[in-house]
C-alpha cells in the first residue's frame, strides 16, 4: 500500500519536504473526503519546509479546488505563478478558478496572459468560451470554443459547449451541424 509506505517515510523523515509531499499525493490520489483533508495538511508541512517550491505550491491549489476551496486555491496559484510566472497551465488554472470566483476581469486578465504563453492551449480557449458565456457574448464564446477545438480536436467540454453558444448567437445552421458532431465526439470519448 503506498500510503502506508509513504506514512513510514514521514515518521522516519519528519523534518523533510518530499515525505510529506509524497504522502499527500498519496493520500489526493485516493480521493476520499477525510483523505483529502489529510493530504492538504500534508501539503501544507511540505510547504512550510520547502516554501519555494512551485510544484508544491501548484499541487496543493489543485486540491483545494477539488475541494470547493477557491479562494486558498486561488491564494496557492498566485505564490506558484509568484515563484514561476512562465507556465501558461498554472495561468489558466488561476483563470478558470477566478472565472469560477465570478472574478471576470481578474479571470480575462490571467487567461489572455496564459494564451500568450502558450497560443495552443486548448484549456485556455475553452475557459474564455466558458467565461464569454457568463458574460453573455455567445458569438465571442463560440468562436473560443472553436479555437479549443482547433487546438484539441477532442476538447470535450468545448464540443458539449459549442452548440449552445451558437444557438445561444443566432447560428442556427452551424447549430445543428455542431450539435451532431458534438453528439459524435461525446459518443466516442465514452467508448
């Protein structure tokens, strides 16, 4: 069991960041309520012996998300971003939790900069269609989840979304279109 492998490693090596690190990812992995709590303390012990490290950083914001916590998985991608501002997934992460936040223009802010950091991102382009639709402008929402599928043929939740945006504008005849290959790529990642 690697937990309890992990869990040894940590009672032999209190003082040290990568036990601590490897038993939360241990414990995140599991996915249980009580294991998540557990891996985020643990996160936090590796944080405080290693504060410079992004990946721990970035890691543990993740989970905190998972977990409904947005503002400290907000606070944890800002010191990630902080210690390495040039990873475009760490910027559209922030972006898709701010958008999540209702925090828009923060939101924008950090997505536009992930675009420029990596312009193939399909991540960004549909967390722009997510954040267009908020905002109501269904003919800019789907023209980005059109770029996430040029990015990524099988962005899927650009392609569960693209119909609606285009409805949503006026676009009945690329509606349909997109609705049944939508309807196609949806059956097929589920096979």
């Amino acid at each position: 069991d690697s937990i309890a492998r992990e869990r040894a490693a940590v009672a032999k090596y209190p003082d040290e960041a990568s036990p601590h690190w490897n038993l939360a990812d241990a414990l995140s992995a599991r996915g249980k309520s009580a294991s998540l709590r557990e891996a985020t303390l643990e996160y936090r012990t590796a944080e405080h012996f290693m504060p410079n490290a992004p990946n721990i950083h970035r890691s543990l914001a993740a989970l905190l998300y998972k977990r409904g916590l947005d503002k400290d998985a907000i606070d944890e991608y800002q010191k990630t971003i902080a210690l390495y501002p040039f990873l475009s997934a760490d910027h559209a992460n922030l972006g898709r939790i701010l958008k999540h936040d209702m925090r828009l223009p923060e939101a924008l802010a950090e997505l536009h900069l992930a675009m420029r950091l990596d312009p193939r991102n399909a991540n960004v382009y549909e967390t722009l269609g997510d954040l267009e639709m908020i905002r109501k402008n269904y003919r800019q929402a789907a023209v980005e989840y059109k770029r996430s599928i040029h990015q990524s043929y099988y962005s899927l939740m650009a392609w569960i979304n693209l119909p609606d945006a285009l409805d949503d504008s006026g676009q009945y005849a690329d509606t349909i279109a997109m609705g049944e290959e939508a309807d196609r790529i949806v059956t097929m990642q589920q096979q």
